[in-house]
C-alpha cells in the first residue's frame, strides 16, 4: 500500500526557513516558526529535515549559494583587483539597501551570540570562505603583493568591516540611499593613498 503524500514541496519549504532565519536569526527562530512558515507538521519536519541546528545549516548553505557566491562572482570581471572590489562593495551596498533590517542572513549569524558549537562552526566555516576568497582576489594584483602580505591582510579586513558596517546599517533600518552613499564611500576609499 502507497504511502500518503506529502503535503509539502522540500525546495519551497527551505525557501521558507531560509527566509525565517534571515528575518528573525537562529535564536530567535524556534520549531514552531519554521513549522508554520513551510506549513509542515512537527511530526514530518524532524523526520524530514532533523532538528533546529540541521535545518539551519541547510539554510545557511543555500542561502550562500545563491545569495552570497553569486555576490562574489563580481570579483571575477575584467577590471583590475580593486576596481572590482569597488564594485563587489557597491553591489552589496545594493544587497542591503533593498533588504533593510533583514541585512545578510550569513553576517547577521557570524555576530549573533549562538551557542550550538554545529552553528557556530557553519557560521565560521562560511566567513572563512569569503575571507580566502577576498584574499584569494586580492593576490592577483602585482602592486598589492609587491607591497607585502601586510597590505592585502589589511584591505580584506578593512573590506570584512565594510560589510559588517553596511549590514549593521540596514538591520537598524537606516534607509538605502544612506546604505548606497557608505557603500560608494567605501568603494572608493579604496584608491586612498593608504593602500596603493
């Protein structure tokens, strides 16, 4: 005898926890909140997606997959390293003008105080990337690697601080044509003597 159906679609279900988690974090987010967003009963949520922690990490990596990454494909144009970080900062600058106080679900999560060690490592894991990432980039210019591994320490970390900056702004729900002015400001400071 067939089994009932599911009264639910997987994929849109995880829509629906990423955008949970993304509005109100991992703590704030309880059992109930992921149940009624994907209309799933706790019964079928545990035994198709397991616990909090889980469904969380699942939502984080798809949030990066098609949030984050495609946001760092920017690095790849043909302009020169900082021009397209200039770019990466304006287009994130973008991200959190049209996503006031929701921000990024990952740098949200990366300053939240979370206490399952599981979270904590995804979390990590996913900054991490993005920091190889913007280093990885930034090595591709011959004047920064000429100046030293100092120089392109410095601007990843100052780049990290931007966007930390940037999303504190849109989840105080500052408006996005003040977003978009620090984003810009930002861009371009990296042409200031202090780098280059």
């Amino acid at each position: 005898m067939a089994g009932r159906p599911k009264s639910y679609d997987k994929d849109t279900a995880m829509e629906a926890f990423v955008d949970v988690f993304w509005s109100k974090g991992f703590d704030a987010t309880s059992i109930d909140d992921l149940q009624a967003a994907a209309g799933i009963k706790r019964g079928s949520f545990y035994a198709a997606f397991g616990g909090k922690d889980e469904v969380f990490q699942a939502a984080l990596q798809r949030y990066w997959d098609e949030v984050t990454e495609p946001g760092l494909s920017s690095l790849t144009s043909n302009k020169s390293p900082l021009d397209s970080l200039a770019e990466f900062i304006r287009h994130i600058g973008a991200f959190m003008s049209a996503n006031t106080f929701r921000g990024c679900l990952l740098l949200s999560s990366a300053v939240a105080k979370t206490e399952p060690q599981t979270v904590k490592g995804a979390v990590a894991e996913h900054m991490t990337q993005m920091e190889i990432h913007l280093k990885s980039h930034l090595e591709k210019d011959l004047d920064l690697n000429a100046a030293g591994p100092d120089c392109i320490e410095a601007i990843t970390a100052y780049v990290l601080t931007v966007l930390m900056g940037l999303n504190a702004l849109a989840r105080t729900g500052h408006d996005g044509k003040t977003i978009a002015l620090a984003a810009d400001c930002a861009a371009r400071s990296l042409k200031a003597e202090l780098f280059v």
